[in-house]
C-alpha cells in the first residue's frame, strides 16, 4: 500500500497554513523554562498506514490537532509539507526544546507519529533568518522553494555562510537554518516557484561547481506570510 502523510495530503494543507496564524495565546501563559535550542525536523515516511480510512483520518487529526497545540505552546514556529522525488522526507517543523527528550515528548500525542506511520528527524539548528510565524494569513498556503545543501567541507565552510548571508541580502532567499549535525548542513527557502535566480545564485555556491557539495531545490508549502 502506499505510504501516506498528513501534511503531504490537500486536506493537511489549508489547516498547516491555520496553525501558523493561531493568535499567540501563550502571551497569557508563564514563560517557558531553558527553551532556547531551535531544532530543525524532517517528518519522514516510516511504516505503512493501516488500511483502514477511518484510523487513518483520525490519527490525521489528531496530527494536526498537536501541531496546532504545539504552536499555541510557542514551542512550535512554522510547518509545512514538501515535495521530496523520492517520498522520504514529507515536511518540515522548526520547534524549540531545551533538549532531545523533551522535543520527542512534544509528539507523544499524535498516534501517527508515536506507532512509527512518520519518523521524526531532528537537528539542533542556528537560525540566520527565520520563517514568520506571526501576521499569517489564515485563509492561505502557497508554494515556495527549499533548497537542501550538504555539509560544507572543511576548506568551505568559511565561504559558506558568506555566500548565503549575501542571498539573504540580495533577497534571493528568505529563511536560513544551520543544522548542527547529519548530512545536511544548511537549508534555505526562497519564494514562489521561479527558480530561475535562485539556481543562477546558487551555482556559485562553494564546492557546488567541483561537486564537493550537493544541492536539492523541492517544492515547499507554507502558510501565505511564513516567507517574505
């Protein structure tokens, strides 16, 4: 059977673009304590879902229902499902956990993700420009660009963030995440769905061109005010 995902499904998309407009209730709530580290996940496939559509949708709701009450917490800031060729990686979410443990506690309520139907995939991440999560517009989600690079090679690694800071400042990119640890070391969005500026900039990116570094540009959707 296929393997499905609830944010890489039509009826995922409108509430993911809802949640990142939710009113910043925890302005009422006591602060958070020793949240500070931002991770940045992956949702990937895991198991294949029961094929059954009832269990199916309301582990579907209940996944989304978390996320929203994640977002309520301010321990959640964007999500978004993507569009990977190889179906792997199904979206993202940016969070803040003072620690692994607590960050895997925040998914303990969502069956899809507890049963092993999505397998979460975090890293700590430095943020250089985040994606908005305040002034969405509830009614909307469009398509945007994220942009997957490899870990920079120690002779890179200066050039680097160099390179993508200038983007960031040209405008061709709008968000910027560093990841701590794993395969992928930076991850960039760009808006809308024209790539032909991003991938005119991003050929220069150091080590791209010798091949000592890997690019992957997929299909990224977000609420309509997360990227500017």
């Amino acid at each position: 059977m296929q393997r499905r995902s609830l944010i890489a499904t039509a009826a995922a998309l409108p509430a993911l673009s809802a949640l990142a407009a939710l009113p910043a209730r925890a302005q009422t709530r006591p602060p958070m304590i020793a949240a500070e580290q931002y991770w940045f996940i992956f949702l990937e496939t895991g198991k294949p879902v029961p094929d059954d559509k009832a269990a199916v949708s309301a582990m579907q709701a209940g996944h989304l229902e978390n996320f929203k009450r994640l977002f309520a917490d301010e321990k959640l800031f964007a999500a978004g499902p993507m569009r990977d060729p190889s179906k792997q990686k199904r979206g993202i979410v940016v969070v803040k956990a003072p620690n692994r443990q607590i960050l895997l506690s925040y998914f303990e309520p969502d069956q899809y993700i507890r049963e092993g139907y999505m397998v979460v995939n975090a890293q700590p991440a430095t943020v250089h420009q985040a994606l908005h999560h305040t002034g969405i517009d509830p009614n909307g989600i469009e398509e945007n660009r994220i942009v997957l690079f490899s870990r920079a090679e120690d002779k890179d690694k200066d050039a680097v963030p160099i390179f993508l800071q200038r983007a960031l400042d040209e405008g061709v990119i709008g968000a910027w995440y560093s990841l701590e640890d794993g395969p992928i070391g930076e991850v960039v969005f760009s808006r809308g769905t024209d790539e032909t500026a991003l991938r005119k900039t991003m050929a220069e990116y150091p080590g791209l061109m010798d091949q000592r570094a890997t690019m992957k540009i997929w299909g990224q959707w977000l609420g309509k005010g997360v990227l500017r």
